[in-house]
C-alpha cells in the first residue's frame, strides 16, 4: 500500500467528536465538496452548488486551517 507525503493529508476534527484523514479527492462540507488541494494553512474544495434555475454549478471554496 502506497503512503502519501505528509503535506498530502490532513487530518481533521469533526463536531462529532470523530477524526478523520483527508486527501485530495475526499469528499468534504454540505455541499458535496471535493478535495482539491491540502496545504499548512487551508484545505481547498470544489463544491457543487445549485445555480438556482434547476441546474448546478462548481464553485472554489476554501477551509481555514488551525492548530
């Protein structure tokens, strides 16, 4: 089994009290939002959102990072 490098993953703190291990490609939020980059300071998202007129779009979001 192949090991990314650390700076690849993240590991976060859910309102559940759980733990999880992210890497780009994970699914993240409400909004149906992919991992699309991991860095020190924030994790990177496209979210599918709706576009309001019955279709959807792709929209860049970001999560702020804290120790």
């Amino acid at each position: 089994m192949a090991t990314l490098p650390e700076k690849d993953q993240q590991i976060i703190d859910a309102h559940t009290g759980l733990i999880h291990r992210v890497v780009p490609g994970n699914y993240l939020g409400q909004n149906d939002g992919r991992i699309s980059n991991i860095s020190e300071s924030e994790i990177e998202l496209v979210e599918i959102i709706s576009d309001g007129i019955g279709g959807y779009v792709e929209r860049d979001a970001a999560i702020s990072l804290s120790d």
